[in-house]
C-alpha cells in the first residue's frame, strides 16, 4: 500500500482519532488566529508530495537547524523523499518561507500507535536559517513532569471544524495558522474522560468545545517557564470528531524522551 493510500485508510477509521494522518487532512477546533504582527518561529508545516502538488499533513518544531520534532505517525514508513518542511511562515500561502526537503525520519524504536512512543525526530536540508523573528528553535530540553492544570498553548494549520465539511472547505480549513490556550490534566482524570489507553509517556490537555484536529499532528504544545518557552507534548491522537468538550487532546510527553532527543541530536 502507497504512503498516500495508507494515510486516506487511517484517515477513515473511526476509533483512533481526529489527528491521524493523511494528505486530506487539514486545520485547531475553537481556536483563534494568530495576530498578523505575532510569530510562532518554532512551528513548521510538514507537506507531502501528492498528484495535486505540495499539501500540508502535520505539524513540526524547530529542535536544531537540521532537525525536527514531530509525531512519528507523520512520517514512519512514509516515502521521506516526498516530504518538505516549510519554515518562517503564518500563512501556507506565503511564499517568503524556508522550505527544506526531509532527508531521513528516525521514528522512536518502541512506538506503538494510540499506544506509546508517538515520537519523531526528522532530519532535513538545507539547514534552516535562524533569525530573530520568523525562524527560532524551541526549547525541548529537560526531564520535568507537566502535572495537570497548567496553562499550555498549541498552534498549527489544523481543520476549524469538528467534522469534514467538503462544500465550504473554504471556511473550515484556512491557511493562516491558529492556536488554543487551555490547560493540562491529569493522567488520571484524562483516564477517566475516556482516554483508556494513556500512559505515563503521554500528556492530555482539555477545553470545552476546543481542540487540536486533523492536520495539527505532531505539532508543538507549549508552556511558558521562568526560563522562556519550552515544548512539553506533541500532539498525537484525539477523537475522530474534534473539539468534543468531554474528549481530552493526547500528547506525547516530551520530557520522557529527553536522552533520546539529545541523542538523535548528535547523529
């Protein structure tokens, strides 16, 4: 089965989630557009090569100039060659952007997916090019447990809407870059709303009527910390139908993964 055509499959599936990967998958349910004069220098598009040409599929974070964080469901067993990242951008349609192809997708050995180790590590070039304003690496460093009710921010191109609506794909699935503020819970309780599968390498976070959705895989979840901005999830997987008040987002934790970011790093 081709890349493409495995991703429309999952796509379709109804249990696992709104976030599964495909080359159809687009937009962050309840958000708010980022402000023209704000920037996210951290977050990339990952896009695929299709028949129709180049379409966006998941989110990404600058961890070094060569190398992004993502889920690894964005790229294992996928056609890396046919995958870019597109860099220093608000707009998908901005053509002022840093576009790199991927070059290798070193996904965690023990990834299981809707189960654990939701991680990858893409390795691209060229090399971005740092600035002050639209291109800046996220810090991901540390091993600190997230605990619940912390306020944490998500941002990505994923579809508005809490459903597929082809006919006005136009009001669901805008190119300019959207993000939620809500909170983090508890395993625990992130168990109890459903979530059965959660593991201690995963964080959830919750808000009412809002929600990553398809097209914000493997894009950064952030805190602010004494020390500036840090990433602590990835997103990976949610409900087939998005924004649900009673369905918490699942991430993967990233300060479980610590050493081996730090060693894909020096690879």
């Amino acid at each position: 089965m081709s890349a493409i055509a495995r991703l429309l499959f999952l796509a379709a599936l109804s249990i696992p989630c709104c976030i599964v990967h495909s080359s159809n998958m687009r937009r962050i349910v309840g958000g708010a557009m980022v402000p023209e004069n704000e920037q996210v220098p951290y977050q990339v598009s990952l896009q695929f090569q299709t028949k129709r040409g180049i379409r966006h599929y998941c989110g990404g974070s600058i961890i070094a100039p060569n190398r992004i964080l993502t889920a690894a469901h964005c790229c294992k067993d996928m056609n890396v060659t046919l995958i870019t990242v597109l860099a220093g951008v608000r707009n998908l349609d901005d053509r002022h952007g840093f576009r790199s192809k991927a070059l290798k997708c070193a996904a965690h050995p023990d990834y299981q997916m809707l189960v654990t180790s939701d991680i990858a590590v893409l390795s691209i070039d060229p090399p971005l090019k740092y600035n002050s304003l639209t291109i800046a690496p996220i810090s991901v460093i540390g091993k600190e447990f997230v605990p619940g009710n912390v306020s944490v921010t998500i941002t990505g191109w994923g579809r508005m809407f809490p459903i597929p609506l082809n006919f006005i794909q136009s009001l669901t699935i805008p190119n300019t870059m959207r993000r939620i503020n809500y909170h983090t819970i508890t395993n625990k309780k992130c168990y109890e709303m459903g979530k059965t599968r959660v593991t201690d390498t995963e964080i959830c976070a919750h808000g009412l009527f809002k929600g990553v959705c398809s097209g914000d895989s493997g894009g950064p979840l952030v805190m602010k910390s004494s020390k500036g901005l840090h990433q602590v999830g990835i997103v990976s997987y949610g409900w087939i139908i998005c924004g649900l008040s009673i369905a918490p987002d699942v991430y993967t934790r990233v300060s479980t993964f610590s050493d081996w970011i730090q060693e894909q790093l020096k690879k």
